[in-house]
C-alpha cells in the first residue's frame, strides 16, 4: 500500500491533463453547480414554507413546531436511507447517472407536495424528497474532484457549494412571495429543466478506470473494516454535524428562538433562511479559498468550526435585541457553518476510487441524518433548560465533538485522487 495513512493502494496513474482542467470538466463543474442550486431550493423549502403549509393542513398553532419537527426527521431520515442507495450507486453505475437519476427524484417529489391535503402525505413525499436529495451533493462533488487537477479541485467544489447555497436564497424569495403549492412546483420544474442540462457532462476517467480494472466497488462492508478505515469515516462525519445542528435547529426555528429570547420584532422563516443562508454562501466561498490558500483542508475546517462556535454563542445570548442584531446572530451561524464545500471535499479525498462515491454522498447525508438525533435531544432537554438552554448543551456537544475529529483526520489538499481502497 502506497498510503498506510489512508489504507490504500494506488491504481494506474493517469494521463497528463491541462494545468487548469479541461472545458468538458468546467461544464461538468457548471452543471453540478445547478444541481446542487436546485438541491439547496427543495432542500430548505420546507423551513420556509413549513408554517404556512402546516396551517393550511389545518395543524393548530400550538403543534406547528413538533408537527414541523417531525416532518424534518421524515425528509432526514429519507437522506440517511438515500445516502446508502446512491452512494453505492455511485461507485457501482457511475457518478454521471447517479447525479441526474437523484435529480429526477427530488423533483417529482417536490412537484406533488404541492398538492398534499394531509400531513401523512406530505411526510410520505418528504422522505421520498430526502431520498432523491441525497444523491446530488455527493456525486456532483466526486464528479466534479476526479475531473478537475488536483490544485484546481477545492475551487471547483468551493464553486458548487458557493452557487449551490444561493438555491436557499430563491427559495426564502419565492416562499416569502407565493403561495406555498406555488414554491414546490417551482422547485420540481426547476429539477426537471436541468435534466436537459446533462448533454456535454461526461463520466469520471477514474470511475471507467476503476470499473474495468474489475476491483470491488460501492461495497458498504468496506467502510466497517479495517477499524482504521471506519474510524477515518465516522471522524469525517463527525466534522459536518455542526453544520446540520444551525440549520435544522438555529435557522428553522428561528422563530421560536426569537420569542423566546425577546427579540423586538417578528422573524420569519424566510428572513432566517435569508440570512443564514446568505452567510453561508459567504463562509462556503471564503473556507474553500483559504483551504486552497493554505494548502490545508484542516486548516480550514478547524478555523470555521471556530468561527461557528462563536457565531453560535452570540446568537443564544440575543437576549432582548433588536430585530437586526438577531439577523446578523443568522448571518453569522450561515458563515461558521460555511465549511460544507471543505467538509464534502475532504470526504471525498480522504478514501479510494472504488469508495469515494460512497463515502462522499453518504457522510453529508448521516451529517443531515443526524438532524433527527439532534432533534431529539433538543426536544427532551427543553422542558428542563428551555429552548435556548437545550440549544446551548446540544450545540456545544457537536461543536466539541467536530473538533476532535477534526485532528484525527488525515490531511488530504496534496492526495493524489488516483488510488483505491484494499
């Protein structure tokens, strides 16, 4: 094994390629970042509509948060699940398919949550939503590393996270403008308009390498075995739940936390998604240059987890603040967990050909999965610490735990991507 580090071996090495990536591989950058735009609008939607659709389904306002809570963990659950099936589809067919055929998903999920009349349906269709959104990120990042030179590869993914995060900020927009049905039908047709977009990507020259060398591929027996490679997987994971933690409790509750916290002024889920997602646009952009300035993926993930433990306290310790302030405590949550780009390119880099599709695209989604436990934990601690105490003691546990995890991953800016995994 060339790589005791990251327990692989190398595979043939490649062709030389431009110094900057060819055009075929910036168009496949551009089409993964349309993606993963439309990803991001389908995939917040629901926090922003989740009142009004709720109250149209004739849930009583004073279930609306545990109602919308539990749809949250529905949509979650159906991306942990969604994470297995294309991860593995990923490295087994093919990163190209597995992009489009996710999209595909989604998108007809999102068309029919328009015309939900109950919460039992529209919980169904958030988890099949969750399945489809699964597949995106992880195959367009893939995608988009094996294609690109190795000094080029951060910004090409800084490049689908930094456009892919501005899907929020339609969706807070057309939320806030139309109709809810209105806002999923957008989405879905949004989904299938890009469809078109998948002439001129082509497949990764890894992946058709690795598929003719006949090596075992998208084998989820690998990840538990040996005990170095597992630990490698679950310290990766670990790195990205900060992340999920502001979003699906900070930004979706937002509302709540304002109420509570006395702020003068009402704020809706649409100006939290906003805000909070306008930072994290910003956060993505700047963490994926520092990495690449750097030249350390750690580096970076270290200095925003940081960042995202401050942004967290000044937003808990908005006690009686204007409106404004509460919006800059959201602006600055979005840029601490801003490091999604890093976090879903070191996952990839960290493991072998015949793995990374599915480590890249099932780490974000048990990121995303462990929303539900999350959600758990926040809701049993409320009744003894309330909403902003229970937000403390649970944000506090996943910021300590990304940081140690952050040392024991390996750095990876120099991996060559060309190897596999024994």
């Amino acid at each position: 094994m060339s790589n005791p580090a990251l327990d692989s071996a190398p595979s043939a090495s490649q062709s030389p390629e431009p110094p900057w990536g060819s055009r075929k591989a910036w168009w496949t950058v551009a089409v993964s970042a349309l993606g993963y735009f439309v990803d991001i609008y389908d995939l917040i939607l629901f926090a922003v509509v989740r009142k009004a659709s709720l109250a149209d389904l004739g849930v009583a306002a004073a279930d609306m948060e545990s109602a919308g809570g539990r749809l949250i963990s529905l949509q979650m659950a159906g991306m942990l699940l969604g994470g297995l099936i294309w991860g593995v589809a990923g490295d087994r067919l093919g990163r190209k398919s597995t992009l489009f055929g996710s999209i595909l998903v989604y998108s007809v999920a999102n068309l029919l949550n328009a015309f939900v009349t109950d919460l039992t349906s529209y919980g169904a269709l958030r988890f099949i939503a969750g399945l489809g959104l699964a597949g995106e990120l992880g195959a367009a990042v893939t995608l988009v590393s094996e294609s690109l030179p190795q000094r080029m590869r951060g910004y090409g993914t800084t490049i689908v996270a930094g456009v892919g995060v501005t899907g929020a900020l339609l969706a807070a927009w057309v939320g806030q403008h139309y109709a809810w049905q209105t806002a999923y039908i957008v989405g879905g047709a949004l989904g299938l308009a890009l469809l078109a977009l998948r002439v001129g990507t082509f497949e990764s020259g890894l992946f058709e390498q690795t598929r003719q060398s006949g090596v075992r591929r998208g084998d989820l027996r690998m990840l538990l075995w040996p005990l170095s490679r597992l630990g490698r997987y679950v310290a990766v994971i670990a790195v990205g739940v900060p992340i999920w933690f502001s979003i699906g409790i900070l930004v979706v509750f937002a509302a709540e936390f304002a109420n509570e916290l006395g702020i003068q002024g009402a704020i809706t889920g649409g100006q939290a998604v906003f805000y909070a997602y306008a930072g994290l646009g910003v956060g993505d952009i700047a963490a994926g240059v520092l990495s690449q300035r750097l030249r350390s993926r750690r580096g970076a993930l270290l200095t925003f987890l940081l960042i995202s433990t401050g942004a967290t306290a000044f937003y808990l310790t908005r006690q009686g603040a204007t409106v404004a302030s509460f919006e800059l405590a959201l602006f600055l949550v979005g840029v601490g967990g801003g490091y999604w780009a890093v976090f879903a390119t070191t996952a990839a880099e960290q493991f072998g050909t015949n793995l990374r599709a599915t480590v890249a695209t099932t780490a974000p989604n048990f990121v995303r999965g462990s929303l539900v436990a999350i959600e758990i934990g926040w809701q049993a601690l409320k009744p003894e610490h309330g909403r902003v105490g229970a937000a403390a003691i649970v944000g506090a546990i996943c910021l300590a735990v990304a940081l140690l995890a952050t040392w024991r991953i390996a750095e990876s800016y120099h991996q060559d991507l060309d190897f596999l995994e024994g």
